[in-house]
C-alpha cells in the first residue's frame, strides 16, 4: 500500500497564542509521516482550496459570507473556544481542499491509504456555526462530494469528542454511516445512545459514549459488537476516519486511556470496514499532546499500510463494560421506537 | 396561588450576564420559585477546570445577596457544550425550565455581530419563554 497525504501548506496563520489548537500540530504530524520513510510509497495529493461550491455540499451561504468576512475584519475570538484570524478563511478553504485532492488522488487507484494533515479540525463544525475549535467541516464535505458521486460513506470518528457537527450534517442521509466513540459526559454534550439518526436515516447514526478512564479493549470491542453489525448491513464503499488523537491517555483535554497501540487497532479495524482496498481516507481532527499526537499517528499509519512497528502496548483494564451494554440497550430502544413511530404515522 | 416554576438564566462570568442573572433574580422570581444558574462548559474550559461543576461560584453568590435572594432557591448546574446548545437543552431534564434568561450579548460578542448571535439564535430555537436582557440593562 502507498500513504497519499496532501501537499504541505503554510497553516500558522490560524494561531491563537496559548491555544492548544496550534501550528506545532500539524508540524508533529508531518515529522510522524516523515518517520515511517516510505519514499516512493509516499505520495503527495496536490494543494487545492475547495470551491464554494464544495463547500456549499455541507454549509450554509450566508455562514461562508459571514464567516469569509469575519475573517477579512481582522477575526477574533467566536465563542469561547473557537477563534479565526485574518488568514483562517483561506486556511479553512485550504483544509476542506486537502481532503477533497486526497480523495481524487486515491480514486484513480486502488493501493493507497489516504491521510489528510489539516487544521483547524472540522467535526464540531455545524452548516451554520462554528464550534469546538472547528471553522469547516472537512469531513463531511469530502463525504458529500463522495455521495453525490453516488458512493455511501462510513464515517468512523474515534475523537474524544463526540462529532457534533457531522452528525447533525447527515442526520438524516441514509448514504451516510455517522460511527462515533468518545468520552461522554465531555463537550459537547452530545452522542448520546439513543441518537441514532432521523427519519429517513434509522440507524445510520451509532454513537458510543464512554466513560472517563475507558480503556482501548473497552473501546475497540464496543465498535465490534455494536458498530460493525451495523457497518456490515451498510456495505460503505468508503471509510472516511475523523481521526483525532485526543483519546491518547496523554492528552490533557480527556480522560480517556488509549495508548498508541490501540490506535493501530482501531486503523486495522477501520480497514477492515471497507469492502475494498484503497477507500480508507483520515482526517486529522483532536490531538492536543504533541508526542502522543506523533506516536499515535505513526503507529495509526504503519498498521493501516500493513507495516510493523513498535508501538505502546495496548491499554486494557477501564471502566466502561456496562456503559457499552447500556448503550446497546438504548440505541435498540429508539430504533424500535422509531419504527413504531414510522408504521403508525404511514398508517391510514 | 401560583405554581412554583423553574427559570433557568446563562452565566459565562461577563457582565451581560451577570445582568441576566440579576433580571432573574430581581424581576422574574416570585415566592417559591427556583432559579437555577447555568453555565456551559467548553473545550478549553474542561482543559483548565475554570469553574467548579459542584460549588456555586463566589460571583453568582454575591449577585444573590445583591438581591437579597433565598439561596435556598438558588441552583448551579453546569453543562458539556457551547453556550447555545447548553442554553436550549435547559428546557429538557433534569432542568426543565418553564423561563428562560439570557444576557443580549455572551463572551466573544466582535463575532456576534457577523456570526449571529447566542441570544438570537436560542430566542429562534427555544421551547420555552425567553428574556434577553439588554447589554446596557440598569440592573
Ligand atoms: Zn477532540
């Protein structure tokens, strides 16, 4: 297999002093590729800004107006998390490219994994808002731009956050799997069990909340039992991973207490979900410790190109097993209440 | 008699909400009812744990004393999430709120003024009541 990774760009215009979503990020994960010294298997995606067009797939028009002219104003603070700068709006454009080129460049072959290097992340990022450090929606444009291609998209997001943004962006779009873990309670208060899509997308949301101090075994055999059967009957022709690295148990924003091997799990599980080679594509989101960042990214890549590596060993041992059986039990109640809702509103 | 209700008002430590929380305690209590103060928790704030999730905040406890309010009354409750989202859920369990107060203008208000506004957009969304009490409030 070859790693396509997307043309290195200048991101330290978006820079907020003393934030932890910060340029050195992207750097670490670049220094993390650079490490597995692929040479010719390493291919790079060329650099492009997605159009307007592209970008409307997923957003509002009034929120790019807004949000391109926020910037052009010198930018600021948004909320109390999330900042832009007079350079964020190209940067943002640029990231949703970069997911966009990657793709292109695996379409036209079928031996590569695809690894978007981006920030600011984008899975908080709603049609209309900006949240959670998140400006665009990466993610979920480049799954847009795969459905309008007539694909069906598994997006299989192993933040630590729950994926706000993208989940309510296909809520209610059955060509697309929305497949999320993360620390639950943590921000933003979302990704509950019984979220599991709307009506036209009954269960085509699966959301796994886990306690704080939940482990990789925890976590890796919650997707088995209660994602994959899902992911099977789906049959995705892509595997778009919102890959934050947040989950490290170094990382300061959760608690959670993955090691990097438990993301070369996680990356041989999410190859596994594509029904054919070459149609795993990740995204960087989360990831705030810089050496579990790389660690973490290294170890994610070697395992999905089918290399080996040394690696963390894997965390086992949290919390977690009942929460796992509670949100089984929950996501099956809504789905039955939904159906029941369905039958009697069709009925005459 | 009047049925005790709920009002629930925003609180993110600026003073437009520090005058919501006033309007709240002043203007819309009557006897019984409970106010509980809500602040939601963001990314950077779960990073450096600047409230506690279980103390009431000094500040909101001298806002009630400025009001000469029952303490009894007085609730704290924070919540994972931005302000908006947070501010809406206030309608559901475990607050339930039958009112809703909130400052016209939250922290990062240059944005609002492009970006929309917290205020508009739970006013827009809300099921219950809303108040939004002017930046400029004499409270
Ligand atoms: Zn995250």
């Amino acid at each position: 297999m070859v790693l396509i990774v997307n043309e290195n760009y200048d991101d330290a215009g978006h820079e907020d002093p003393g934030h932890p979503e910060r340029p050195s990020r992207t750097n670490a994960a670049r220094s993390a590729i650079a490490d597995l010294h692929l040479g010719s298997d390493l291919v790079t995606a060329p650099f492009r800004v997605a159009s307007r067009a592209e970008l409307l797939l997923v957003h509002h028009g009034n929120y790019l107006d807004e949000l391109g002219a926020f910037c052009y104003d010198g930018g600021g603070d948004i909320d109390q998390d999330t900042y832009a700068t007079y350079d964020s709006w190209e940067i943002a454009k640029s990231a949703a490219g970069a997911g966009l080129s990657v793709i292109d460049a695996m379409r036209a072959r079928d031996d590569a994994v695809g690894f978007v290097v981006t920030r600011p992340p984008g899975h908080h990022a709603l049609a209309d808002r900006a949240m959670g450090f998140c400006l665009l929606n990466n993610v979920a444009i480049a799954a847009a731009a795969l459905v309008r291609r007539g694909e069906r998209v598994l997006v299989l997001d192993w933040d630590v956050h729950h994926g706000n943004g993208t989940q309510q962006i296909f809520w209610n779009n059955p060509e697309v799997l929305y497949v999320s873990t993360h620390q639950s309670p943590l921000f933003p208060g979302s990704g509950f069990a019984g979220e599991v899509g709307g009506w036209n997308a009954i269960d085509r949301t699966v959301n796994i909340p886990l306690p704080s101090g939940a482990t990789g075994d925890i976590l890796q055999r919650a997707l088995e039992e209660l994602a994959a059967p899902v992911i099977e009957d789906f049959a995705p022709t892509w595997v778009l991973v919102s890959a934050g690295f947040d989950a490290h148990r170094a990382d300061p924003m959760a608690e959670l207490q993955l090691t990097s091997g438990d993301f070369a799990g996680l990356a041989h599980l999410a190859t596994s979900f594509a029904h054919q080679p070459g149609r795993v594509a990740m995204f960087l989101e989360g990831g705030y410790d810089l050496d579990a960042l790389r660690d973490s990214l290294h170890a994610t890549l070697a395992a999905a190109l089918g290399a080996t590596t040394s690696t963390e060993s894997r965390s086992n041992g949290g919390p977690g097993a009942e929460e796992v059986t509670r949100a089984a039990r929950e996501r099956r109640a809504a789905i039955e209440a939904l159906h029941i809702l369905e039958t009697s509103e069709r009925a005459p | 008699m009047s049925v005790a209700r709920t009002i629930a008002v925003g609180f993110d430590g600026s003073r437009e909400s520090e005058s919501a929380v006033r309007w709240a305690l002043l203007e819309a209590h009557q006897p019984h009812d409970d106010v509980v103060v809500v602040h939601a928790a963001g990314m950077l704030e779960h990073l450096h744990g600047a409230l506690s999730r279980d103390v009431t905040p000094p500040r909101v406890l001298v806002l009630a004393r400025e009001c000469n309010f029952n303490e009894m009354h007085l609730r704290w409750f924070v919540d994972d999430g931005d302000a908006c989202s947070v501010l809406l859920r206030a309608g559901a369990p475990p607050i339930n709120a039958d009112l809703l107060v909130v400052g016209s203008r939250g922290k990062g208000h240059r944005a609002e003024l492009l970006l929309g506004s917290t205020s508009l957009e739970v006013v827009q969304n809300a099921t219950m009541p809303v108040v939004v009490v002017p930046t400029h409030s004499s409270l």
